[in-house]
C-alpha cells in the first residue's frame, strides 16, 4: 500500500517525537577537548600509582567476583603506553573535534559514551563465554573507531593522509580498519590488541547512527561512492 505524503510526513514525525530520536538542544563545548584531557589525567594518575590501574581495567573475573562495574566505563580512560593513549587521542583530536561540531557537544557525548561502554560490555561477553577471565582490557580504541566512523559519515568526501602521506577516502579507511581487524581476529586472536573491540565500535556507532539518527552510513557510503 502506497502511503500518502501527509501519511510520510506524520510517520516521519512520530519518528522523531520518539524517545529514541529525540533531539538534543545544539550545544557545543568541545567536549572532545574534555575527553583527551581526562584521558590524559587518568594515565597520568595510573603512572604515578600503578595499582590504581587494576581498578579501572576491564576485568571479566574483578567483574564477576568483585562486582566491579565501572570497569565498563572506565576502561576506556586508562591506556597501557604512551603509544596506545597517543593513537587513541590523535584520532580523538582530528576525528573526534569535527563531529562534535557537526552533532553537538550533548550528542557526542552519548555517542562517544555508550559507544565505548557498549563494546566493553560486548567485549566482556564474549571473553565470559571464551572463559578468557583474566584479561584485562584497557583503551579509547573501541570509542574512537565509533568517531572514526561517526566521521566517514558525516564527512564521506573527506580525505586523510595516513603516515602524512598517502590519501585515503574516510569511508574506505573505515573498510580498510575494519578488514585489518576481521583478519587479526581471526588469524592473530592471541594478540594483545583488542581487534574484537575495535570492531564492535564500528558496529555500534553504525546501529547509532540507523537507530538514534536515522542515517545509514553504509547507503551514504554507497550514494557517494566513497568504498573506492
């Protein structure tokens, strides 16, 4: 059955009335800056006192025997080497600052949120079921690839110079990621990267974005021809 242009309009608009897709008032704060300098606090606090990093890795047996959850927030805060939390916060900075500025500050944060804790809690499930107890799982990496993602929508024209040099279409970087990150998985399992994280961001921000947003990344990908 056909539906009728006011039928479109009133299902559109019932769409967005939802809670799901509701609106937030357009703010920005950069919030992104906040992200990176708490980040940047925490590695800070967990190298001057070592232990205290115990208490903010994602851990499945802390979680299960000690009933830890904050884990699921603040894994995403503590990072391992100045290497991890440089890689995670350049990315944060080049990628992070831009979508921000295009979704608003409220909205980013919501999306950066539940993104990291999302593939934590992802990440924790599959480890339980894995009977992989006593990994520890740590970094912004699983956000960030939801920001690397977030951007390739938001900016599918937009070209970034891996290593300052060779010039890659956002969108296919994103499949050049996520390939990297299915064949180590797959192939490398026993990695100290967490690949299977990196992949259920991807994962979630493109369900954020369908859901909560109603923008399917791979359609914008595809009406641009960006996968070339």
């Amino acid at each position: 059955m056909l539906l009728t242009r006011r039928g479109k309009a009133l299902i559109l608009y019932a769409m967005k009335s939802s809670l799901i897709r509701r609106p937030f008032e357009y703010k920005f704060y950069n919030a992104a800056f906040v992200i990176i300098g708490l980040n940047i606090l925490v590695f800070l606090i967990n190298n001057i006192a070592p232990k205290s990093i115990a208490y903010m890795v994602l851990s499945p047996a802390y979680i299960m025997q000690y009933n830890w959850y904050w884990q699921f927030v603040t894994y995403m805060f503590a990072h391992g080497s100045i290497s991890h939390i440089l890689f995670n916060m350049l990315g944060l900075f080049f990628f992070g600052n831009q979508v921000e500025r295009r979704m608003g500050s409220h909205e980013f944060l919501l999306f950066y949120l539940s993104s990291g804790i999302l593939a934590g809690v992802f990440s924790f499930i599959v480890y339980r079921l894995t009977g992989q107890y006593y990994v520890y799982l740590l970094g912004a990496s699983g956000a960030v690839y939801a920001v690397l993602l977030a951007f390739a929508t938001y900016f599918p024209h937009s070209t970034i110079y891996v290593m300052g040099i060779i010039p890659v279409r956002a969108p296919l970087l994103v499949l050049i990621f996520t390939a990297i990150a299915v064949f180590s998985q797959v192939f490398n399992y026993r990695s100290s990267v967490a690949h299977l994280t990196h992949l259920a961001g991807f994962v979630i921000a493109f369900f954020y974005f369908w859901i909560r947003l109603g923008i399917n990344p791979i359609s914008v990908f595809m009406r641009n021809g960006r996968f070339r």
